[in-house]
C-alpha cells in the first residue's frame, strides 16, 4: 500500500536540507501549501457534490438533471460558482450588520477544521494528535452558532424560526453523534484517528463490532442526516414553511458559503463513518483472504476513503429524497425518546462485547 | 316541500312564500334570526348547511338571499331578507348559527355595504380597507379617480369594526382588536410556497404553536361577478377555467347548466356524455396534482414529479381536443365547444390502463410511510358538525364523514344512471382527506370507463340564438367541482347580461375554516392541514 508519508516527508526534506530554510519558515510554508491544497480539495469535493446530488435526486424523480454544461452537466456547478461569486451582496437595513457577516464565515470555518482531520489516506492527514475525534466532534458544533447567529442578525421572524428549529436539532442530534462516537470509540481502544484506522487491517468495524456496531452506525447515520439539516431533517430550512429558514436573507457569496458548507458537512459525516464503522482508507481486507487483500490493496487508499464516503452521502441523498419532513416536536422526541436510550444501552452492550471479547 | 312551508309558515305568520326551482321565504330582518334558529334546530327542518348568502341591490332596496340545505334530509330551502335603508343598510347576522356565515356576512358587506348586526369581524373580505364605495351596487361609482391605483403599500390594521345591538333596540359600532400588541404574529403570504398562490395568513404563533390565524383574501380578486354583469351570457363563460384552474370542465358545466334551463335548452346526449367524461378527467388531474403539491410541502418533493406524470398525460388528452392546457373553454351552451378529437377513445383508454398501477405506486412511496403517518394521522380534526356549519364540502367535507357529493346527493347531467360509490371517512384528519382524493381518483376513472366505450352519436351542440336572453327570474345551481359543491346563482332582468351573476367557489369556505382547526398546532402542522384543504386562491378570490 502506497504511504503518502513518503511523499510529505520529501517536501519537507526539501525545503529544510535542499533549501536550506529554518524550520520556523519550513513549517510556514508547509502550512501555507496545506490550507491551498485544503482550500482548492475542498471547493471542488463542493462542487461535485452539487452535481452529484442533482443528478441523483433527477434519477429518483425520473428526470435527467443538468445535461447541457459540459458532458453529463458536469460543468454545470461551476458554472453555477461563478454566477453566485459575481452575484451583489445586498445590504439590508435593520440587521445587526457584523453579525450578519460573520455568520457565513463561522458555518463556513466549522466544516473546513473538520475536513482537515480527516485521514485522507494511508499517511495523508494534516496533523496526527491522540483526540482526533475529539477535536473533530467539537470543531463541528461551531457550525450551530453560525447559524444561530444568521437567523438572529437577520431580524425577522422566519429566520429566527429557522435558528431556533436549528439549534434545538443540533444540539439533540450532537447526542447521538457523541454517543455513537463513543461506542466506536470504547471498541477502538483510542481517540486517535490514524489508529483507529489501522486498528481496521484486517476487518471493517462495522463486521468486527457486529451488533453494537450496527446499531451505532445506523444511529449514526440518522444522526448525522440530523447534524447536516438535510431531509426528512431539514426543518431550520424547511421551504414550504419558512421559506429558506436562516439563511432567507443572505445573498451572493454569503449565501454560497451556507450552500457550500452544507454539501461539504454532507461529505464530512459520511467521511467520519467512513473512518469509524468502513475502516477509513483501509481496503476492503477479510481475513484469510490472502490474494483477494492482496489485490484490494492495488486500489489507492485515497480513492477508498473518497469512494466509501460517497457512497454513504449517496443514501443520505437517498433519504431526502424519499421521505417527508418530521415535525419539530416528533423530530425530538425521535431523539430524547428513541435514539438516545437506544444509544445508551448500545454502549452497554459493546463494552460488555470488548469486556468478554465477543468481537471478532 | 308543501310540509316545509306549512311548519313555516304556521310559526312565522309574515313569512310570505314564492314557488321557484326552490322554496323561497321572504321574511322580514326583526324575525329573520328568529326564523333562521327555526329552520336550523327544528326537528324537521334541520338546515344545517348554509349554501351561501347572495348579496344583492334591487335598485330600490338591499337585500340577500340565504341559500340552505338539509343534509339530513336532502331538502332545499332559500330566504330572502332585504332592507329599504340604501344609506346604512343592516341586516342581523346569522353567524352564530352557521359559523361560515360570518366570512359569507364580510363578502357581502365588502361587495354591498350592508352592515350585519352582531358579527363580531365586518372587516371587507376582498377588497383593500382604503376602497371607496361597494362595487356590486348598481349606483358604484367606476371611474378611476374614485379608487385610483396606489403606489403605497397596502395600509392595514389591527381592528376590526363589530356593530351591537344594545337592549333597547340601538346600534352601536364598536372596535375590536384581531391581535393583542403582544403577540408574536408572522406573516405567512402572500408569497409563501405553501399558500398555493397569493393568500395570507396572518398567524400569531406562541414558540411553534399557532395561537390564531387572520385568513387575508383577494390579492387576485377580479371582480368576475362584476364583470359579468356587462357581459353577454356566452362571454361569462369563459371566467369559470380562471376561477379554480384545475375545475375548468366542472364550473364550465355548471353554469351551462344554469343557463340552459333558464332559457329552456335541451342538450344532447352525447354532449352530456362528454362533459362528464370531461369532469371526471379534470377531477383526476386535479387530484393528482393536490397529492404532488401536499407531499412537496410535506418535504416529499419527489412524490411531485411521480403525480405529474399521470397529469400531463391527461392534460395532452385535453390539449388535442379543446386545444388548451389549461384554460379549456370547452362547454358551451347547448353543449360543448367542439367535437372530441379522432384518438381521444384511445387516449382514454391508454390513461385509464396506467392509473391503477400509478396510485400503487403513490401509495406505495408515500402512504405507508411512518413520517409521513405520524405528519398527518390526527392533524387538523374537522368533526362533521364542523365541516357542515363551516360548509366545507367536497373531498374535505367526506373526509369528516358528511356525504355531501352533490353528484350523489341532487345527481345531475347523467350521474344518475352512473354506477359509482362516494368516498367518505369518518376521521377528518388530514390523512382521511388525502385518502379520499386518493380513492376519488379511482371512482373517477370506474365513472370514465362506463362511459368511454359507448359515447353515443349526435351533435355536441345544439342550436342556440346568435343572441340569448333569459325570462326574468333567478336560479341557483350546484355541481360537484374537484374541491367540492360550487354553485352558481343567476338571477336575470330579461335582458341579454346576467342582472346578478354569484359564484360560489368551495376554496372559500375550505380557507376560512383553517383558523377553526389549526389553533394549538404547529406551525408545520398549517402546511400540512392548509394543503390537505386543498384551496385554490383564484376560486376564492373570484
């Protein structure tokens, strides 16, 4: 299996032994090309999925999608980009101006922190510390007061309807997401990222944990559909009946920045179940199995972790665009009253799979 | 009818009585609520649907014809009350019996002036509150510098008149607050995606919680009734595809109807044969898309394009022959506008080969959903007691449990000899009213192939008069339209134009009622029980 470490260690050794720089300035501009790479990986995952995500509900409701920008439409969301950068930012009166700007940003920065944590491939993440997980649940809950913040700076009442729905949704579902984490995390053994990955050599998670692991990854699942505000959870935008929720009055690139990161936290909680139940960038490895792992390691590591992450984002969309919208008060009672003693027992259960060593 | 008129006429000795298509007693004001509780609690009497109220201006006097009926024992009856005073007319309301009544009382006063005693809301129901004078009066002022078109914004406000008769027989104009300053209200419309075109709800919320609704109507008010009266009869035709644009082929029907039995017109077979094919496939079409749109509001945007496939089909099938998608102008007086087109049979047919396994799939993708159940089991319960004093007819009315299909109830045209079942539930929920549209669409499509293999031979439209008038005299007549029993009443002067042309659109009484079952819901809840309703804007706006 190709180590991507070989191919950053190189850069670094480049700029600290060939060019001679310090290793303050090393490290700075290795920063630099990081967050580009970051920046650049980052918008155009954003973009696909765009795309990705028209096509698919065209598919589910008989129609073609975008078919005229480029082959298959696959030009039609940078094309799209582009108008939305040109698009007037307009100023609205009677809004808490500063707010009202940094709002976006906040969503915005939320997601990209969360994105850079994840394992990549097989030594390809930004930085390797022993709470990867931890780190990553809590940069992801800055993205609610971002969004608080715009349905209160907007200065009307959908708004603030949609921020309340939102923040209520989000701090619930967190729950559930922690909790499940948490299992994964009592059968790891670590909150490290990279070992929790390896710890999957030889079989997935979601096989080696079996029942617990299951149930943690559908609790999961539902959770995380929750945490990106999407259908049947979309209720802080629910456009029949807030119009666009929180984001109502935003405009041009404003508004793009809440489209984006609500594609990208889409790819984000399908990635983090990736690492934790489908083994990250690990291949597909069943043990015993000599040849097949053999030829399962042939397929890059990267286009694993991406390939598996959008295959879970496939039945997120799946979702949205089969089921109807849940109501606020039963959306939470799914949560206070289902998930969450669901989840409890779960943990239970997987420590006392590890306790006695149930697990294969 | 002769049993209705002696109970009558032996409790309100100066009731006086006129012989027409239906009884009409003519009462004075003082007795006329007295006379009003009579017909609605008497035992055998028992008038519990009020139909609508007519407005009317004589020249001479104001006045306005209330139109009822019993649902238990399927009778009819009309009443006509006026007054002389043109200057500040008042009639007494009847809102406490019917609860409907009060919005048909506020059209009235909006389109007439004449003020009614006791309800507790004579805001204008239409038009704008700075309007000057009462359009449907015969005197009205028309010219523009009376109501010029504004540029400001829509004025508005936070009271409402209320007009109390104190004990010693005054009156008195008092003001009564709609909202308290402390209510949180949002303004749902009139462009929101869930009103289905331009209505408003101004709704004071407490959290989620709906607290209550102020229903704001006629954004899109055109004035037809107006209009009409300039008309000639076979112009007015053609309002009745703008009013509910999915109901063309129904209120075409009716008022035909109307006309040609003023005028003493038989219409052929085959015509008759037509226009109820053509009715029961607008019936359809219109009840596919009400489940594309509830399910869109829903969140369920696919289920949309799944309801849209089975419309198109049939708006193709209309296409070819009326040449119109949607405004059709199809009826016509003495029948229809013009003969089917070669392929419509097989058309038809084709149409009815997918619909069975179509609804499968709806009810496969949607109706057994568990979100989907828990949105809509339960939510926004209309009793039956309600739905009839609300009048909220059609699928909604069935929905509760009242048998109010006037094709079964007063069978018209050829729905006599039809052999079909009427939907009726007895939750009320809005589940019970999307199941009844979901059933109603396979009672349509049995009625439809009865039909299709035998339309007979004839001509779809016999002579009528390059100019047509009507004897003097008034009728009223129903039909049953997608969304429920609309009515026309026409009342004639012998001239070649309608002297009074009323409309009476279901989506009227369907809004009105939405106050009455979503108080205490929530927010989300309004979406799903406005949408299980299923109002069209432009119906009740006229």
């Amino acid at each position: 299996m190709f180590d991507f470490s070989l191919l950053t260690d190189w850069i670094d050794n480049l700029l600290e032994n060939t060019l001679g720089m310090p290793e303050w300035l090393a490290t700075t501009v290795e920063c630099v090309l990081v967050g580009l790479l970051l920046l650049t990986v980052y918008a155009v995952l954003a973009l696909f999925y765009i795309w990705y995500e028209r096509k698919l509900c065209a598919a589910f409701q008989c129609r073609l999608g975008p078919d005229r920008v480029g082959r298959w439409g696959l030009l039609q969301s940078f094309a799209d980009m582009f108008k939305m950068l040109i698009k007037e930012l307009i100023s609205l009166n009677h809004v808490d101006k500063f707010l009202f700007a940094l709002a976006p940003y906040l969503v915005i920065l939320a997601s990209m922190i969360a994105f850079a944590v994840l394992p990549w491939g097989n030594g390809l993440q930004i930085i390797n510390f022993n709470i990867g997980i931890f780190f990553l649940i809590a940069v992801s809950s800055i993205g609610v007061l971002g969004i608080l913040l715009a349905g209160w700076s907007s200065n009307n009442k959908f708004t603030l309807i949609g921020a309340m729905r939102s923040g209520a949704q989000m701090v619930s579902y967190e729950l559930s997401i922690g909790l499940s984490v948490l299992t994964m995390v009592a059968f790891a053994g670590t909150m490290n990222v990279v070992e929790i990955v390896e710890a999957q050599n030889n079989l997935w998670f979601i096989f080696s944990g079996h029942i617990p692991a299951i149930i943690a990854f559908i609790i999961y699942m539902i959770a995380g559909t929750a945490e990106t505000n999407r259908g049947p959870f979309d209720l802080p935008e629910a456009e029949s009946e807030l119009t666009a929720g929180y984001h109502t009055e935003y405009s041009g690139m404003h508004f793009g920045f809440f489209y984006l990161a609500e594609y990208l936290n889409l790819f984000i909680v399908s990635g983090v179940a990736t690492l934790l139940f489908l083994g990250g960038w690990m291949p597909l490895h069943i043990p015993g199995w000599e040849g097949f792992n053999d030829i399962m390691n042939y397929i890059p590591s990267v286009v694993w972790f991406i390939g598996k992450a959008i295959l879970l984002s496939f039945v997120i969309i799946w979702f949205k665009w089969t089921f109807p919208r849940l109501r606020i008060d039963q959306m939470l009672s799914l949560e206070w009253k289902y998930l969450l003693p669901i989840n409890l027992f779960n943990l239970v259960l997987m420590v006392l799979i590890i306790v006695y060593n149930f697990h294969f | 009818m002769a049993e209705i008129k002696d109970t009558i006429a032996r409790l309100f000795p100066e009731a006086t009585f006129e012989d027409g298509d239906t009884l009409l007693v003519n009462i004075p004001d003082k007795r006329w609520h007295d006379l009003a509780s009579t017909l609605r609690d008497n035992s055998e009497l028992k008038f519990d649907f009020l139909v609508t109220i007519v407005g009317m201006d004589w020249a001479d006097k104001l006045g306005c014809y209330y139109y009822l009926t019993s649902t238990e024992y399927n009778t009819h009856i009309s009443v006509k009350v006026t007054t002389e005073d043109k200057e500040h007319p008042m009639l007494h309301s009847v809102h406490d019996l019917w609860q409907i009544a009060g919005i048909f009382e506020r059209e009235v006063y909006d389109f007439f002036g004449i003020v009614f005693i006791g309800n507790p809301d004579m805001r204008r129901l239409f038009l704008d509150i700075d309007w000057k004078g009462f359009p449907l009066r015969k005197d009205f002022d028309e010219s523009e510098e009376n109501n010029p078109v504004s540029v400001e914004s829509e004025r508005q406000s936070d009271f409402t008149d209320t007009w109390v008769e104190l004990p010693d027989g005054e009156v008195e104009k008092r003001q009564v607050r709609v909202f308290q300053p402390e209510d949180f209200v949002v303004n749902i419309g009139p462009q929101h995606p869930a009103t289905h075109g331009v209505l408003r709800f101004r709704t004071a919320i407490d959290g989620e919680t709906i607290k209550k609704i102020d229903v704001y109507m006629g954004y899109i008010h055109r004035g037809i009734e107006k209009i009409c009266e300039k008309l000639t009869y076979p112009q007015t035709l053609h309002f009745m595809d703008r009013m509910d644009y999915f109901s063309g082929h129904p209120y075409h029907h009716c008022l035909c109807m109307t006309i040609e039995e003023a005028a003493g017109i038989e219409i052929s077979r085959r015509a008759q044969v037509i226009r109820v094919i053509m009715d029961e496939l607008s019936r359809i079409a219109s009840h596919c898309l009400f489940i594309g749109t509830f399910c869109m509001d829903l969140g369920a945007t696919t289920m949309l394009f799944y309801t849209l496939r089975v419309r198109e089909q049939i708006l193709d099938i209309m296409e070819k022959t009326c040449g119109a998608r949607m405004t059709f102008n199809y009826g016509a007086i003495g029948g229809v506008m013009q003969d089917l087109a070669p392929d419509f049979v097989q058309d038809v047919k084709a149409l009815l080969e997918v619909l069975p396994r179509n609804i499968k799939e709806y009810n496969k993708l949607f109706t057994g959903n568990v979100i989907t159940k828990n949105r809509m089991e339960g939510v926004g319960v209309l009793s039956k007691e309600d739905a009839i004093s609300w009048s909220v007819t059609g699928p909604s009315g069935r929905a509760s449990g009242w048998a109010c299909d006037v094709r079964k109830t007063d069978p018209y045209s050829i729905y006599g000899e039809l052999d079909f079942e009427q939907v009726v539930k007895t939750e009320g929920d809005s589940m019970a009213r999307f199941k009844v549209r979901m059933e109603e669409m396979e009672q349509s499509a049995r009625i439809i192939s009865q039909l299709i293999d035998n339309i007979p031979d004839g001509e779809y439209c016999v002579k009528v008069p390059k100019v047509l008038k009507l004897p003097a005299g008034h009728w009223f007549r129903t039909v049953e339209g997608c969304r429920g029993t609309f009515g026309v009443f026409l009342e004639s002067d012998g001239t070649t134009s309608p002297y009074r042309l009323k409309l009476v659109p279901p989506s009227l009484t369907a809004a009105a009622v939405v106050d009455h079952i979503t108080r205490g819901n929530k927010i989300a809840d309004l979406i799903t029980i406005g949408g299980s309703l299923d109002y069209i804007v432009p119906d009740m706006d006229r």
